[in-house]
C-alpha cells in the first residue's frame, strides 16, 4: 500500500518529536540542560555546510526578532533576492519556521528533508554520544540550511531561537549580526543580569563581523561595545548614533472600537532618513510604536547588506516594509468586538502591547484572555494592564504552562477581576458574546496561546 504525503509528514514529523525538545522542558529541565555548540555543528559539518552557499543574517535578541527579521527578509524579497527565512517558535503548523519567499515549507519537502536527515543524526548520535543526542531544534535549523541551499536561496534570513551562543544558529559565519533590544527574560539559562544576558546575546558576533544593534540599555550596550571591541567587529547601534536612520512624520493608525470592517490602512506611516538615502512615504502594517524601531533596525541591516552585494533600492525598501506580515504581532482577528492577538510574554513585551492598544485602538473596555508559561515573570506580563475590566485565565497547552488558578490570584491582587477558562476554545465565547460594541479583547502570553 502506498503512503500519502500526509503521511509521510506525520511520521517525519512523529520522528522529530521523538527527539529532545527543550521547548517543551520545564524552567528547571532547561537550567540543568547542557548545549554543546559542536553537536550542530558536526550536524552541519557533515551535511557539507550548506550555510556557506548563501550571506546570512542572524538576528539575536529579547524583544522584536522576528518582527525584524520579518522585515529583512521582506524587504531582501522586494529587492528580487530569493530568500530563505528560518524563525521560531511556531504557532499554527510546524512548517511556519522554515520559508522560501514567504511560501512555508511543504509537509511532502520536509518528510523528504528529514528522511535524508534521520540516518545521518543517528549515525552522529551514535559517534559521540558524549556530546548527547541531537535536539528537534538542532535538526530543524541543520535541515533549514540546508534546504535553503537546495531551493537556490540568495540571503538567507535567521531567527536566533534561545540566547546566542549556544544557540544551534550559532554555527553559521553571519554575514551581519542583528541584535534586537535586549531585556530580561529566560532568566534561568542566560543569567539573571542585563549584562549576562547580553553577553549570551553578543555570542552571535564573530570575528571581524558587521553587527546592527537596536537600542539598548546602557549595560547591555556597554557589554555588547565590548564583544565588538574583542571580535574586532563594526557596530552600529540604531537610534543612538547619529549616522543611522531615523523616523519622522509618524501617523499612526487610529481604529474607533465600534468599526464595521478590518481595517484595510496599515499601523503606521512615516519617512525615514539617513545619511545614504530618503525614504519618503513608508507604511507597516505590523502595529505599536516599537514596530518603528524594528523597522529602522531592518533598514540599518539592509543598508550594511548593500556592502555584500545588494543594490539598494528605496523603492524596493518601501514595497518590502509595506509586505512584511507577523502572525500574533498586534493581529487583529475580528471587529465588534474588536478581537486582538499578541504574543507579549514577557513585562516588557506586555510593556509594548499595553501602550500599543491604547495607541492603535480607542476602546471604553478591555477584556484580557492570558495564558502564560510557569518560568516567566507573571507579576511584570500583567502588571500593565492593571486597568482592564476583566481577565480570563487560560492554560497554554504546553507542559511548561502555568496553572489558570495561578495567573487568577496574581491578576485579583492587582485589582482585575478574573476568572479561569479552561482551554482557549472554552473561553473565548464566554469573554466576545457580552463584550460590547467598543469592548476590546485581547489574547495574549506565551505562543501557544
């Protein structure tokens, strides 16, 4: 009997979860954990470095890496380049983290590409099983390098998953390093001060590399001046340097609560400036003012890229800005009521949301449904929505998640009336039907939700 296609994706993809998923693994698990880089890169080593076959950018950091690399790989597109985009985690199907100009993966070319994978990881496995078993994780990006070579990739466009330098992305020779603003998160593995857990971040710089950065605290710049310093690297440092772009005349997009249909306009409109072009005119429709930093990030990556070969083209600039979509980014699902999803999971994330909903949205409530995992700061993700008319309380399904009951009292003490939902299935209904006309609903935490 023959098999399907789905069935050869559901048994490659049964293969892969068989494999150690630390994304899966509690706070405590992932501390005690060890990731040897030399495992992915014996991986890599061995499948011929694929990576070498294509300029890389690799974009690291706490806040806003996969908006940004969004943007890159958007506008890398727009340019013509055929683009490879790696990205994590997912949040409907598998196949969102591996892209071919913005076309997923398919479930018949990733069976193919794991079938090819499995007898070289357990070869690997069994060679040096000092180092332990390879992780889903580590197969994942082994197998997007190389499908990006296979598929004729021009750039190629990473997502780091998990810090820097230990991170399975950290086997690529980047050709420019993005770091994104650094905060406090994953505490428990990268360290418990800004400067520690920027330095797991600066893991990404190599010798000799051009490395981007966002703005930055000043302890997590100092730390990241000083990697750069050590590598020998170029930095540029967006917004805190005053030879790299900058936005003006923001127009921001206003929704009244009570609109009839999805909005058609993007978040925002702007101009930006630098000292190599004008870029009059640009839109995203990715929302919240911190989208303007990610955006002038991806500009500054992309004019460094001009240094590698890439013709800049300010049209092309302002079409691939304009294309550039994230799932779970301020995604407005529904109107009447207005219905928002957003993955802010972490205080500063939850920071942004906040202050985007009041900026993108005029509303009279705000009705919360949440579910987070146990190793993040509960106190800090809800703390900013202290004004919200009620909470729903909802249990990720993820073995990390934490219990409803749990993110009730804490969301009680801080003044929210809250109640526990079961499965987001189950409490989305009872949250939208009473929720009035200019009501708005919010579905946020960790990406399961």
């Amino acid at each position: 009997m023959t098999t399907s296609i789905d069935d050869r994706y559901q048994q490659a993809r049964a293969w892969l979860a068989d494999r150690p998923d630390f994304e899966l693994r509690s706070a405590s698990e992932q501390a005690a954990a060890t990731f040897p880089l030399e495992r992915p890169a014996r991986l890599v080593e061995r499948l011929g470095r694929p990576d070498q076959a294509y300029p890389i950018i690799l974009v690291a950091g706490t806040k806003g890496k996969g908006s940004t690399a969004a943007f890159i790989a958007s506008a890398l597109q727009a340019h013509g380049e055929r683009v490879g985009f790696y990205s994590q985690p997912h949040l409907h199907s598998f196949r969102e983290r591996l892209r071919l100009d913005g076309t997923l993966i398919s479930g018949d070319e990733l069976a193919a590409e794991l079938a090819c994978l499995r007898p070289i990881v357990e070869r690997l496995d069994r060679e040096r099983p000092d180092l332990g078993p390879l992780t889903a994780y580590e197969i994942t990006t082994a197998l997007g390098l190389s499908w990006f070579r296979k598929r004729g990739a021009d750039w190629a466009v990473l997502e780091v998953g998990l810090g820097g330098r230990l991170d399975a992305t950290n086997v690529v020779q980047p050709t420019i390093a993005v770091i994104t603003p650094i905060s406090y998160d994953h505490t428990h593995i990268l360290g418990r001060t800004l400067p520690e857990i920027a330095a797991e971040k600066a893991g990404i710089i190599k010798p000799g590399a051009r490395v981007v950065s966002g703005p930055q605290r000043a302890s997590a710049l100092r730390t990241i001046r000083r990697v750069c310093h050590r590598q020998g690297a170029s930095l540029t440092v967006v917004d805190q340097s005053p030879n790299t772009p900058r936005a003006t005349h923001l127009r921001p997009l206003r929704l009244p609560a009570d609109a009839r249909s999805m909005p058609s306009e993007p978040y925002f409109r702007f101009d930006i400036t630098s000292l190599r072009h004008s870029y009059p005119n640009l839109s995203i429709y990715l929302g919240g003012s911190h989208q303007i930093t990610n955006a002038l990030t991806a500009l500054t990556a992309l004019e460094a890229s001009a240094e590698h070969g890439l013709s800049l083209d300010p049209v092309a600039v302002r079409d691939g800005l304009a294309r550039a979509r994230w799932p779970g980014r301020l995604e407005l699902v529904q109107t009447r009521p207005l219905v928002v999803l957003d993955g802010a999971h972490n205080g500063d994330s939850a920071t942004r949301l906040a202050d985007a909903l009041k900026l993108h949205f005029d509303f009279d409530r705000l009705h919360l449904v949440v579910g987070v995992f146990a190793d993040k700061d509960l106190g800090a993700i809800l703390r900013p929505f202290k004004g919200a008319a009620t909470l729903t309380a909802v249990e990720v399904s993820n073995p990390r998640a934490r219990v409803a009951r749990d993110i009730c009292q804490r969301a009680r003490q801080l003044g929210i009336s809250a109640q526990a939902g079961g499965s987001l299935r189950e409490a989305l209904p009872p949250v939208i039907t009473p929720a009035g006309r200019r009501d708005l609903v919010c579905l946020t935490g960790s990406p399961a939700v």
